[in-house]
C-alpha cells in the first residue's frame, strides 16, 4: 500500500523534513501516483524506520491512500516492469561471468595439476639421482680407506678431491629438490584455494 508523505511522517513518528530528507540523499525511495504526487510504499517506510503503525492517521488520510491506489498511472507500473527486465538483465549478465570465471578456474588448475605432476617427477630424479650419489660416495669411502692402508698418499689426496666434488654435487643436488618441494607445495595451496573457490555458492561468487 502506497501512502502520502504526510501519512508517512504519522505512521512512523518521523519528521516530514526527516522524511523529505531521506528521500533526497535516496535513503528512501518514492513514485509518483496519477496527479504527480510523490507517494511511499509501507514497506520502504518498513525498511527505513522500522515497523509501522497502520492504524495512525485520521480516516480521511486513509481515502487518500486508498485513491491513490487506485488512481496509480500505468507509467509507474510499466516503470517497475523495466527496473524488474534491467535487473534480470544484470543477473544474467552477473551469471555469465560467473561461469567464465568457473571456466577459468578449472584451466588454471588442469594447468596446476599438471606442473604438479612435472614436479614430482622431477623430485623422484633427484631422489634417485641423490641415492646414486650417496652410493658412489660410500664405494669412493671404501676405497679410499684401502689405498690408506697400503700407504698411497698421493692417491689420498686425489680421493678426497673426487669426495669433494661428490659432496658438493649432492649438496646442489639437494638444494634442488627442496626448491622443488617448495614449488609442489605452493602449487598445492593454490589448488586447495582453487577448490574453494569453485565450491563457492552464485550468491558468494556475486556478493563474497
């Protein structure tokens, strides 16, 4: 039900300038009936200023209101039909970008799990690249002690340059592999984040 600004101002107890003010900082938001009056729906006052008292207000008040149903112009309905298309047609528009960024989302994260895989491929080289590494190390270390025993100090020298060389070669070898580790880890994080993305429900998509 529509009702005149004066009523307005009765039924919730507020000022006209209040009421008058609300509307022109589009706190508030009125039509215009037949004779070019502004009017305001209970509901918006509802909104506004909380609950109202129908019942206030004097009965010829109350004619006035009622007329002013009656009399509304075809222009502010068939204005209430367009607002009601443009707002579907922002819905839709709302919704089209919701499923190309759901679109998006999963090319990101075939793309992740991908270099999720490229990853830990490359971690198991470096895991049997370290053992064979460690493995050669050991055989350098046995036969280093036997050349020692037999008294070959030039061979000493030159077996503990190889371990050298061995030990850094595993050293970068390692380093290596956590930076990869860390990669697969950053890559699972964004796949965890991804997800809960895409589990999100329109509504969140739209407004988060």
């Amino acid at each position: 039900m529509y009702v005149s600004i004066s009523r307005g101002a009765k039924l919730t107890g507020a000022a006209r300038s209040t009421i008058y003010k609300d509307i022109d900082d589009g706190k508030l938001s009125v039509e215009l009936n037949a004779r070019g009056k502004k009017e305001i729906h209970i509901a918006e006052l509802e909104r506004v200023y909380g609950n109202v008292d129908i019942s206030k207000g004097n009965e010829d008040d109350l004619s006035t209101d009622v007329s002013s149903v009656v009399e509304r112009s075809p222009t502010s309905m068939t204005k209430s039909g367009d607002q009601v298309a443009v707002l579907q047609e922002r819905l839709e528009a709302q919704k089209a970008q919701v499923n190309n960024f759901e679109q998006t989302i999963e090319m990101i994260r075939e793309e992740r799990e991908r270099e999720r895989k490229q990853f830990q491929s490359q971690l198991d080289s470096l895991e049997k690249a370290l053992e064979k590494s460690q493995d050669g190390q050991n055989k350098l270390t046995l036969l280093l002690e036997h050349k020692e025993s037999e008294g070959a100090g030039d061979w000493k020298k030159a077996m503990k340059a190889v371990e050298a060389r061995v030990a850094n070669q595993e050293k970068e070898n390692k380093e290596e592999k956590e930076r990869a580790q860390k990669i697969l880890r950053q890559n699972q994080q964004l796949k965890k984040a991804l997800e809960a993305e895409k589990n999100k429900s329109l509504w969140q998509k739209l407004f988060g």
